[in-house]
C-alpha cells in the first residue's frame, strides 16, 4: 500500500463528492446550493493538485491537468460569486446562482474524470 | 530544465498545502464565529471579507479588524491564526531557501545551464574526458591554436579549477563520470559539430568506454584514446577507435628515432612542441657505444628495452620486484637502482646512458643522482610522472624527460589541430638524417630559438579567396607569390612550405615554383609575424596581385567601369 496513493485518493473523491454535494438541487435556487460547500470544494481540489505536483509519470500528470481544469472552473465559480455578492451588490439572483453552479459543474466533471483515471489506474496495477 | 521544475515542485508540495490547510481553517474560524456589526446586530463574515482578511493578515498583521470590530471570540481565533499563518509563510519561504541553497538542486541548475550553452554552440569544438595532466595540457593547446573544446571531469575540485585556468576560450566543464552515456549526451557528442571525442582520464578502462559509447551513439565520430596496456589497445582497435596512443611506447619510438636519426628526432620535436613560444631543444646525441642501464621493467621499461634492443644496443635492466613485472631473457639486476652497489652491478661506470623509468618521481632523481656520482657521462633519460615535480625534475638537468601526459598532449593537439603534421612526419620519418639536419637548420634560420608556428591552410574560398579567386579564373599562382612580403615584394617572408596534400599525391617539401590548385592543402611552418602576413597575401587581392605581378591588377567596381571608358 503506497501511502501518497491512499492519501491523494482521500482528497480526490473528497472533492467529487463534496463538488457532487453543491451541484445538487435546482440550479437557480441559492438555498439549494450552500457557499460553505463551495469553499470546502475549493480547498479541498486545491490540496489534490498540490499533492500531484512534481509527479513525473504519465499519469500523474494527466491527473495534474483534471485538478487544474477544476481549480479554474471553481476559481471562476467563486470570482462570479463575489462580484455578484460584494462588488455589484446584485446578490444571489437566479442567473447568477445558475452560473456559479454550472461552473461548479463543470469541475465536478473534472474531478470524476480524475476519479476514473484514478480508478484505471488501480485497475492496471495487479498486484 | 525538467528537472528543476519537478525538484521545486516536488519540495513544495508539504509547504503548500500547509498553507492552503492553514488559510482554509483560518477561513472557516472567521466565517463561522458569531460577531457584531457596528449597530450592535449579530453578523458572520462572509467568506471574501474572511479571505481578504486572512491574506493581509499573516504578511502584514495589523492592518485593522473589518469590516466591523471583532469581538473578543473573533479576536482570540485571529491570535490563533495569526501564529499558525505566519509559521506556514516561513515554513514555505524557508524550504524554497533550502532548496536554493541545496547541492543537488544547485547542480540540476548548472548541468541544465551547460547542456544548454553545449546544444547551442555554433563553432566545432572537441570533448575531452578527464581533466588530469594530460587533458589539461591538452586543453590548454587546443584554445591556443583557436579550437573549442568540452570537458567532463570526475573531480570536483579539478573541474572548478578551470575556471580559475587562464583559457583563452571559454570552456564548458560537466562534472561527472565519463562512462555515463548520458553524460556524454549531455556534453554534445551527438551534435552535430562535435569532431571528435578525446579519452585520456587516467583508467584504461573509462577510456575504453567512452571510445565504446562514442562509437555506438555516433558512429561517424573521431575517437582518440589514451592507452597503456597492449590489451586495451587491441580493444578499442577492434570497434574502430581513430587513434590509440601508447604514451610509453610513443617515447620508446623518439629514442630510436633520436639514436638512429638525432636530426630527424630534432625536427620532431620541434614541430610537435605544441606551445607558442616555447623554447626550442637542443639537439641530443644519444651514445650507442656501450651498454643502456634501464632502471624499472614496467611498461616503459619494455618499451625502451624492446626499442634498444632493435637498434642493437645491450641492455642492462635493473628491477626491485622481477616476479610481478616479469624479466628480459638475459635476467635481471634485483634492486631499485637509487643504491650504488645496484647501479655497479650493472656496470654504471662503463655504460653509455641510463634510464630512470620507474613510476615513482623521488626514486627517479635519486637514481640519476647516484648514477652520475659513478659516472658524470652518462647519458641520462628520467621519467616525470607528476607535472608538479617540474622544478626538482629541471634541477638535475637530465639529458631526456619522458613525461607521459605531456607526450600524450602534444600529439593529440597534433592530430587535432594540424592533422597534416602527423602524415608530415611519418613521410619524413623515412627520410634520411641529413635531409632532417638541412630543414632542421632551415627552421631554425628562420624562427632563431623559438618554437615555429604550424598552420594547416586550405586553398578555399573560405580560407584563401585571393588564391582561389585567381585560380578559379584559370590564373597560376606558384607557391613563391604566396611566400613573397606583401609590402616588400623581394623580401621572402619567414615561412617553410612543408608539405601539400592533393587529392592523391603529398607533395613532401614542395619547390617554390610549385602551382597551386584549388583545394591543396598546404602546411606551413612559420614565424609568428610572417603568418599574418600570409593571411593578408592569402585573403587579399590587391595584395597577391602585387607580390605576383609587382603591381596592383584588380580596383573597385567603381574604378574598374571608370578606367574601362576612358
């Protein structure tokens, strides 16, 4: 058992299903969609792409790019949300909260196809 | 390059994601605890106030509580925090210090640097492996004579010392082992300019290798290796290595050249001194009268023996341990040779020269000392294993050294630098003494006691564009006009034509009405001043039109439309 695997595993499911936890409900509704999941989705896909850097295989660097792709979408999910909230002060309107979770949708299939790399991998190794 | 980015980021990854856990929970603490606004109603920082605050926070620390005042819950999670983020900001700066400061790290980056300045080199240059005696003397001559060349170095401390060298050029220096094929990737022998791979570290076996990998992963490439056992040698003939030398067995040929022909070792000497000013030799007669002395039977004993006994001189061989390096038919005198009684054993007073070759420098001295103690007239050759015993080794005044890397050194610049030189010599090898005393004396008229300059020109438009220009429009150009002074016309410049090579023929000691063709390459032995010279009458037109013709043919386009209508 390789430590670093069951570690990097943790966080990268962790971040599918927290991000699976905010994407769920009506995607205009605000009260279906908590900012405490977004930042806790955040943090936690910030963690899994720290943990992949350096790794010089194939697919650790794939893995790389997924936890990247998601690190956008979600840093763009939460730049609309604070211009929303504190900048133009229109609040969480529909269109809005439509967008801040579509955005949060499209990390989570970042980070569901980081999980089925993860997955195949596991699969190859027969050991 | 690579390999730097993957070090930082791999040292990083802890740093970081303390980092990120100590503003996530610094974060959550602010956004959670109840506080107040200022008209007292209850209010939780939202997450962007939250993160503002703790991103000031832990750089600055006291910028101000806001958006309202804290209350004294918030207060003590903001101490807390304060701490925790401070010690993940140094944790973080301090390992990329760390990493900057690391030998491993700082190592990536210079082999990185050097392999970069390596691929983009735009002039041939020449990878030497092992920087010792030899590849440094090697080296040193090659920048003199304006090549380039690339090093890799074992030693720490002798491919620092380069630098510190005062090269002429500036020299890349991998630190490494020579036997990695990587490494020598890295130090450019699949470029495509790399001419030749030179192995001279001091283990026949790494020299072996590098000629192997070189041969392998360059096919094309010239390979030279250093060698000191017969056995190494027929290897790396095997696979197809340029040029081996032997540097005891190289010597063991200048004394037989030298008992046989002393003009024809003179010249040798000469033309191969290598270094630009150097002193020139006296000539040496070596006595072939009486017996030889040959102090140590080890491979330069042999070699010396074998050549003495050629030449049909007896040969006495003095050795302390003939059961490890074996012994001549004629058996040996035990002993090392720095003790008198030795030394009178084999007849010291009555011989005609002696040869201090064992492979230690203090018993060396000590048995010439000794030896001329018995007899003044010996003729005295000694071996100079280290180059730091220069000055001890000069004192006693010996009529010969032999020192290996120096032998070594000069014939590979040799063969680098002027490979017509080597062809020269083996030419002139079969040559009489008395056709060696005359271009011995001729040179020596020419560059008083100074070593002559040897250059290898090409006529060529690059090399020679007045003499091919000439040529090329069916002129005639005899080797005299090149020779002329190009400002005083009936004063021969100091140069000796040595020989010219064609495409089937070499033309040894060309006559000075001898026409040149396109694509001869011609050696020269000059004096400094006069090579200049040369240059101008080889590149100029105007110039070579006066030392051909007396007068100036060729103007300016200008001046030619001009000079045409009138």
């Amino acid at each position: 058992m390789n430590p670093e695997k069951v570690v990097f595993g943790f966080f990268i499911v962790l971040a599918l299903t927290l991000n699976f936890g905010f994407f769920v409900g009506e995607i205009e509704n605000p009260n279906h969609h908590h900012v405490y999941e977004l930042f806790a989705v955040v943090v936690v896909n910030l963690i899994a792409t720290i943990l992949k850097f350096g790794d010089r295989s194939q697919m650790g660097a794939v893995l790389l790019a997924t936890s990247l792709v998601a690190i956008l979408q979600l840093v763009a999910a939460t730049l609309v949300w604070m211009t929303a909230v504190h900048i133009t002060q229109i609040g969480l309107t529909p269109t809005v909260t439509a967008s801040i979770v579509s955005l949060s949708g499209g990390a989570m299939l970042a980070n569901v196809i980081s999980v089925i790399l993860l997955i195949i991998e596991t699969v190859m190794m027969r050991r | 390059m690579d390999n730097i980015v993957y070090l930082i980021f791999r040292r990083m990854r802890r740093p970081l994601i303390t980092l990120v856990l100590v503003y996530a929970l610094s974060i959550l603490g602010l956004v959670l605890i109840p506080g107040q606004d200022d008209a007292g109603n209850p209010w939780h920082m939202d997450f962007f106030h939250a993160f503002y605050f703790v991103s000031y926070m832990s750089t600055t620390i006291g910028f101000g509580e806001i958006p309202y005042a804290f209350n004294d819950a918030q207060r003590l999670w903001v101490t807390v925090s304060m701490y925790a983020g401070v010690i993940a900001w140094l944790y973080a700066i301090g390992t990329i210090l760390a990493l900057v400061q690391d030998k491993t790290f700082q190592r990536a980056i210079e082999e990185s640097r050097l392999a970069k300045q390596i691929r983009s080199l735009k002039e041939p240059f020449f990878l030497v492996c092992g920087y010792g005696e030899t590849g440094s003397a090697l080296v040193k001559g090659l920048t003199e004579a304006g090549q380039h060349a690339v090093v890799i170095e074992i030693n720490e401390q002798r491919s620092n010392a380069i630098r510190l060298e005062s090269l002429r050029d500036y020299v890349p220096t991998l630190h490494g082992d020579a036997q990695k094929p990587v490494l020598l990737q890295e130090a450019g022998l699949q470029h495509p300019l790399c001419q030749a791979v030179v192995a001279v570290t001091n283990d026949n076996k790494a020299n072996l290798k590098i000629a192997i990998t070189s041969k392998l992963l360059h096919p094309d490439i010239r390979v030279i290796c250093r060698a000191d056992s017969r056995d190494i040698e027929k290897n790396m003939a095997s696979f197809g290595t340029d040029f081996i030398i032997d540097p005891f067995d190289t010597f063991a040929n200048y004394l037989s050249i030298a008992i046989k022909a002393p003009c024809l070792y003179l010249l040798q000497s000469w033309l191969f001194s290598g270094a630009e000013h150097a002193l020139l030799h006296d000539p040496i007669y070596p006595p072939k009268q009486k017996h030889w002395i040959i102090c140590g039977y080890g491979r330069f004993g042999k070699a010396l023996y074998e050549r003495l006994k050629k030449s049909d001189i007896e040969v006495i061989v003095i050795e302390a341990t003939p059961e490890i390096t074996g012994e001549p038919p004629e058996g040996v005198v035990r002993g090392r040779g720095t003790e008198a009684n030795t030394l009178l054993q084999a007849k010291a007073e009555s011989a005609s020269g002696l040869i201090a070759g064992t492979d230690d420098d203090a018993n060396n001295l000590s048995i010439v000392v000794t030896a001329r103690e018995l007899n003044p007239n010996l003729f005295f050759i000694l071996r100079q294993n280290h180059s730091d015993n220069s000055a001890i080794i000069n004192a006693v005044n010996a009529d010969m050294v032999m020192q290996p890397s120096k032998i070594i050194a000069g014939k590979i610049n040799a063969r680098l630098t002027t490979p017509m030189l080597s062809e020269f010599m083996s030419m002139a090898n079969k040559q009489e003494n008395e056709w060696a005393c005359e271009l011995v004396s001729r040179i020596s008229a020419l560059v008083g006691h100074r070593a002559p300059l040897i250059e290898e020109i090409n006529i060529d438009c690059s090399h020679a564009s007045a003499v091919y220009e000439i040529l090329n429009q069916g002129g005639r150009v005899i080797l005299k006009d090149l020779l002329r002074h190009p400002w005083k016309r009936r004063v021969n410049l100091k140069i000796i034509a040595l020989m010219i090579k064609r495409q089937n023929q070499n033309i040894l000691l060309p006559g000075d009405d001898t026409e040149l063709e396109i694509h001869d390459r011609i050696l020269f032995c000059a004096e400094n001043h006069s090579l200049s010279r040369l240059y101008w009458n080889l590149q100029n037109e105007n110039i070579l039109s006066y030392a051909r013709l007396g007068r100036v043919e060729k103007h300016g386009w200008l001046w030619s439309k001009f000079s045409k209508k009138t």
